[in-house]
C-alpha cells in the first residue's frame, strides 16, 4: 500500500511544480516592460520588466572565487563523491554517493543598463535562469576541500573526491529581469515582488517563455500520468489486498 501512496504524492508534486512553471509564463505575459526613464516616474513600487545588459554594483566588479574572473554575479558549489557501505542479508553493499557540501550565492546587487538609464537589482542571493558555467572541475581529495583558497572539512569516509561548479553572470551580459522597481534614495531599484515571481534570466523574453511553457506542458502531462497510475495501482492493491 505504502509504494503506491508514494507514487501518487510524486504525481502531485510534478503538478506543483508544472504550475510553478506555468505562473512564471504567465506573469511574464501579464508583465509590461518598463524602460528606466519610464520607471523614474514612479514613487511607489510597480510590478514590470527590464531589458538590458548586466553592469557592476557601486563596488565595482567582483572576482568569481574558482575561476578568478571578473563578473557582476556568481554562484559556487562543492559536490563531496564518497563510498557509502551497507549491510543487506548479511552482505556488506558499497555504492558511490555524491552530497553537496559548498552552496554559495554572491548576494551584492548588480545594475541592469538599457539606453536609457541604470537600474539596481537586489537580488540578495537570488538564483539566476541561465546563467554561464564558467567552472565544473573534478579533484580526486582526502578529506579536506582545500582547492580554489576554499576549506572545508567534510565528515565522511572514504571520501573520492570533489566537484567544483561556479557560474557567473560577465559584465555586458544581456539580461531579462521582472520584479517590484521604484525610483528610491536618487537611484532606481528592482527587488522581489510581493506577489508574483521574481525572475532574473540571461535568456530573452521569448526563450524563456518558450522554455517554461514547455516545462510546464510536460509537468502537467507526467504528472497527470504517474498521479493516474498510482491511484490504479492504489486501487488494484485494495481490491486484491
């Protein structure tokens, strides 16, 4: 009884995130896109999008940790691989594991520039759709992540090695960001809605439209099916049960 159950909940869960996906496209089309000199003109938050291209926050730009390079945004993980053993009827089982252990997100806002002005993104963190990879790098180790001037202890045994990823958004990157913005303290601000989805893509409008609309397509469908064919299965199980 228990697997069906299972495989109903995994159903639904494909459906929630189909709809997730379907929100996104949804509130991208519901969106106006709003120029920086338009959005000066307003003193109180307005819901739009911004198209421009990627330019460095007050600080200037930043070092990506891994790879060293120059970029307005960056992301990095650590992936410890190590041997896990187990017991089963009597036999010792070994299987190759992998367990995030590093999982950073550069959170000092980024500008977005179009022609006719500059726009502050505060993202706090925020993932970014699309981002470029500029780093995926597996290193046979011991026990201590000490590659890149980043140190970690991982706590396991029989510890393989580890994969290092980073992303970056580059300075002059194309991007696609909706969210709340505002003229705010002599500068124009983009932040989190209150309500609908904050999305920063580097893909454009219409290639992340597609995108989604095909994610949730498929997310609806699969779920559809496997949420079906856990019920039949619950079902069977009861009648034969």
């Amino acid at each position: 009884m228990f697997i069906p159950l299972i495989v109903v909940l995994f159903g639904l869960l494909i459906g929630v995130w189909a709809y997730l996906q379907q929100r996104k496209h949804d509130a991208m089309h519901a969106t106006p896109t709003r120029s920086c000199a338009e959005i000066a003109e307003y003193d109180s938050p307005v819901t739009c999008e911004v198209k421009g291209t990627a330019v460095p926050g007050r600080a200037g730009p930043v070092k990506a940790p891994f790879s060293g390079q120059p970029c307005v945004w960056h992301r990095t993980k650590v992936t410890v691989r190590y041997e896990h053993h187990e017991y089963r009827d009597g036999e010792r089982r070994t299987t190759t594991r992998e367990r995030t252990v590093h999982d950073e997100t550069h959170g000092a806002p980024f500008g977005v520039r179009d022609a006719t002005g500059e726009i502050v993104v505060l993202h706090d963190g925020e993932r970014v759709d699309g981002a470029e990879q500029s780093l995926s790098h597996y290193e046979p180790a011991g026990s201590d992540v000490n590659l890149f001037g980043l140190r970690l202890r991982v706590n396991f045994s029989n510890v393989k090695g580890h994969r290092y990823e980073e992303w970056i958004i580059p300075q002059g990157q194309s991007m696609y960001v909706l969210g709340a913005a505002m003229a705010e303290g002599g500068r124009l601000r983009m932040r989190r809605p209150d309500a609908d989805p904050f999305i920063i893509s580097t893909r454009s409008e219409e290639q992340l439209s597609s995108s989604l609309r095909l994610k949730f397509i498929f997310g609806y469908v699969a779920g559809g099916a496997v949420f079906a064919g856990g019920l039949a299965w619950f079902a069977i199980k009861l009648i034969h049960g």
